[in-house]
C-alpha cells in the first residue's frame, strides 16, 4: 500500500511554506498485530503549529523533529485492524499528522461516535469546541449578563466562543479583520457587535459598545486589538489567552501594551493549552452537543484539497484570508 | 491653632515637584464634636501617589481634586478629641494627607495598639507589610519549596516580600538598582541571591537561579525586568502586580514583553490594589507580628524631615536613590 506524508526538511524563520517540507512516498508494508491501519480524511490546520515548527523548547509542546512527519489533529477512518481498540470502519480523530495513512496502536488516536458528521470532528466537536468552551466557561468563568470580547471572532474557536457566549446569556462584540467576516458575526451568528481592526477605531468602538468596561475578554490574535481590549476592561476582569497569532510568524511587535492597567483595574490573565485538558473533552463535547441540537452553534469550513496544499493552505490563517476552520482535505470517506 | 498643608495646585505630565502644589497656612479654629484634631508624625510616600495626580479617571481612587490637600497615607497622635472614637495619645493610622494637622470623625483614621513602634506602622504594620503579605500569600499562593522572583526588591513592599518569602520556605531571588541594595538583600534579609538590573544580564541570571523557572514573580517596576522574569517563568507559574514604577512618570516605555510566554508556559497574571481589602488588615498584621518577634522582618526607613520636602523627596522612588521606606517626618511624638 503506498503512502505520502510531508516531512519537516528545515524550519523557517518566517513563514511557513512548502520549501520546508519533504515528500516522502512510500510501501506501508504489511499491518503489525496489535495495530490499526488509518486513512486520514482531513488534517486540521491551527495557528498553534506554527510553534511546533520552530526550535524553542520553551513552549508546551517539544518541537516536530527535522526529519519527522508533520504534527497536526486529524480526523481518519480505520482501513483495517489487527488492534481490539480499533475497527475497519470506525471513525477516529487526534494527532494524525501530514500523512495518507498511519498504523496506531490502542490510545494513540480516539474513536469517535458516528452521531454528527465527519466534518464536525474536526471543528465543533474537536479541538476548536473543545478550546472554545473550557477557555470561556473554565478560565474564564463566563457568566450570564456580562460583557465578552473576543479578538480572531471569525476564527475557529473564536466564533465558537461567541456563539457559545451568546447562548449563556452574554453580551458578546467580536474582532475581526474584514468587513465580510464582522457582517458574518453580526448577521448570521447573532454577535451583538463587531470591530473591523483594520479600518475600524478599536478603541472608540469598545467604548460605545461597553461604556462599563468588558468583564470578560478572550484572546485569540494579540498586539493592537489586545491593547484596545486591555484599555476598555471593566474593574475585576478576566482576561483569557488562548492565543496571539499576530506574533507567531516573529513579525514586527506592537505598540507595547498599558500594562499598569491590570494593577489598576486589578485583573486577572490567564493562558491555556488545551492539549493539557484531553480528560476533560467529553463532557465538553456533551455540552456542546446540545448546543449544536439546540441550532445555536454556526460553524463554517474552508477546506483545501490534497495534502500536498497543507503547508501554502496554512498561511490563510495569518492573512486572515480563511473563512471558518481551516482544513485540508486527504481522502474521501 | 496654626496649621500648614500642601494642596494640588495643577497636574504634572512627568514627574512631580514643588511647583505642582500650594502651601496654604491657616488657623483651625476650635474643634467640633464629635471629632478629633490629629498631629501628623509622619506621613508615607508611595509610588502609588503618582497615579492619585494624574486626571485619568480610570484607575481604582478618583483623581486628588485640584485645590485639596494631597491625598496620603500617614500615622498621627490624637491631639484633642470631642469623639468617643478617640483619645488623647492615641496613636491613628490612615489617610492623613499632607498636612500638619486634620480633623476627623469616627471611622475616618484606625486607633492602633501601641505595642510596636510608631514607625512601624508605616512600613511592616502599615500598607507596606499588609500589601506584602497580601500579593506573595493570598494572591500568589506562595508554598514552601517555590522559587520566588521579586523585582523593585529593596523597596518597601519588595524587601518584606522577599522576606516573607524566606520565613514561608521559598526560595528568593531579588532585583534592584544598585550593587548597595543588592548586597542588603543577600548578605542583610537573607535572600538567596540579587541581579542589579543596571549592570547585570538578568536573563543570565535567572536561568542560574532558576534553571526550572521561577514559580512565583511578583512584579513591582515592569519593564526590562519583568520582561525577564516573563522569559523565565516555569510552566504554571504566577505572576502578582503590585505596581509597574518604571512608567508612572510617562516615560519612554521598554521593549514590548513577550506575551506569548503566558499562553505557552500557561501563565496566571494577577493584578492587585491593596486599598481593596482593609478588612484583611487585622488578620494580616497578626502574622507579621509573629514573623516580626522571631525576628525575621528587617526593615528600613529612609526620613526626610518637613512637610514642606514631600513633593521633592518623593522622586528618590523614582530615581531608585530611596534606601528603604520613604516617609517625611511631620512632627516629634
């Protein structure tokens, strides 16, 4: 059986692109007993990969070795299995990386119960859900009639976090950086405002929208639009850092923060991983579901085809040209 | 009875000098019931005060009103009371103001037991200890065995920090401005190690310190130093804002810090005002004084005499030439 998968050749110092990727074809050979033959169906592409790229060994997670297939969440369906964990038909998602086909043993991937549908294990019931609700309900301990601000609100978790928001009961503005990704916000997913940062006054805009301050916001992007969000916090706020995508790709930094603001308005920050919390998924999911039965949960995917297109496909996320949860489709089911 | 204060006579853009106040003398006149004239020993300065001039209304005490005497705390002895609150000989603790004398009701200004010294109740058994004890215990969740960062280190806050931090089972290191204080700091108070942040590379000498990271950072001065300690956080670890000094004067602002440290190294980041939590006082100098009769909080005051110098003495905060506790002398007991 012949397999492709893009291995990590170098690491860039910008952006990622397909110069630093190898392809790699190649004979699986037989299927060890004890293991599970995987097709992969789609790879998730997420802003946190642009940090397992690089060499730091500061971070949560170690670095993909050079040499090493692609780390990435997927989503597959088992081919053949001489594994009790696993069998030929069931659907599986976790870290599936940059490939066709992966054999796993019993725990390396998660079976998942074919009651939605496959794309949704990639988007509401996957990592971005799972990050949206714990970063919003847990850290942030989100509370009917407050006020939510989120930056990256077209993003995949930030929409989430926003609809999620919106169903507890919160006055909800969102972030974003196109006029069509606000009027998205605003018309289809009931946010109750949106600031374009790219031609809208943050600043202003959060002060109309939030004359008392925002109790509680949640970062996906960092720089300007954290700065803005900083500014117009209400006393005793929470703020939740789920991500700073403007910075991953090391590009000029932003005015620096008002950090005495977080004296003075005594606030609370607090970052997250949310690979730290697998344990806590399904009751997460549970939540979620009923959410998504419920109809209040909108989510859209911008699906790129072929596995070879991952690494230029990536780069959407930092142009903020992706509409919805960015993915590459590997195979059809 | 003659009495001089000093009053707000217009806002400073930079820092604060005698041309921003007025001295008004006037005679009191006889005292009214139910209150009680207070002599003013001395009274504290704190870089807090910068924040109480400026205009901005966004901060957690309104402005100090052009044309009112200069909001300050300061300890004081009952000089005359028509109030059952008070007596004479009392010793008072509280918001005095910078005036030589002031009138007050019940409730106004705390009567404290006179079983320390009277400079004591600026420094250890004032805000200086109570916010202390407050940030590294109650904020901080300070345990035995953690590594402890503590910047502005030989200030007043920052030295009881550290020493706290000692009596608790941490392990301390401290950041400051000259070779004088940090010495003070190792070889008088007993922390493990100091870094002179004008001479020496602090991200050196953290990672020395605290090759696993430093678990607990408490943050009075921002900029460069917190930046370092921001690079050299462990995993989980917290950081507690007291103050950020280093911009309370507007000036020129440091290198943006490296914010995604709080999302990969999953950060908790705390700001805190000690005038919030009054009521924890009590309980607060109960444990300070047990540290104090064992011994373990060494502490210094650096006085200058007069009302009349407060607003210039006030700038040794700022210019890191203060060797200890800053406080003017008012009167003699």
């Amino acid at each position: 059986m012949n397999n492709m998968r893009l291995t990590l050749k170098s690491r860039p110092e910008g952006r990622l692109g397909p110069e630093h990727f190898d392809r790699v074809e190649e004979d699986l050979g037989p299927l060890a007993d004890g293991k599970a033959r995987i097709r992969v169906l789609y790879v998730s592409l997420d802003p946190a990969m642009r940090g397992w790229v690089s060499a730091s060994t500061d971070s949560y997670l170690p670095p993909v070795p050079l040499g090493d297939t692609m780390r990435s969440l997927g989503v597959g369906v088992v081919e053949d299995s001489k594994s009790d964990a696993y069998k030929p038909g069931d659907w599986v998602t976790g870290m599936t990386g940059w490939t066709q086909f992966l054999d796993v043993g019993p725990g390396e991937l998660s079976v998942v119960p074919q009651v939605a549908s496959l794309e949704d294990y990639i988007g509401i019931l996957g990592l971005p859900g799972a990050t949206a609700w714990y970063g919003l309900v847990v850290e942030g301990e989100a509370k009917e009639g407050q006020t939510l601000c989120v930056t990256g609100a077209a993003g995949s978790v930030g929409s989430l976090v926003g609809q999620i928001g919106k169903a507890l009961g919160l006055r909800v503005i969102g972030i974003a950086g196109t006029q069509e990704k606000c009027d998205w916000l605003v018309n289809d997913l009931s946010f109750d405002a949106a600031l374009n940062y790219r031609t809208d006054d943050l600043d202003k805009g959060l002060k109309e929208f939030a004359p008392g301050g925002i109790d509680l916001h949640f970062e996906n992007v960092g720089g300007d639009p954290f700065n803005a969000a900083l500014k117009n916090m209400a006393p005793f706020g929470r703020m939740i850092f789920c991500g700073f995508i403007s910075v991953y790709n090391g590009e000029a930094t932003a005015t620096p923060p008002e950090m005495t603001a977080i004296v003075r308005k005594r606030l609370t920050l607090k970052g997250y991983v949310m690979t730290d919390h697998f344990d806590k998924f399904p009751a997460i999911f549970q939540e979620l579901g009923k959410l998504m039965m419920e109809g209040k949960l909108k989510y859209r995917l911008d699906v790129t085809t072929g596995l070879e297109n991952a690494p230029t496909a990536f780069n959407k996320l930092f142009d903020g040209t992706n509409k919805g949860k960015l993915a590459v489709k590997v195979a059809d089911l």
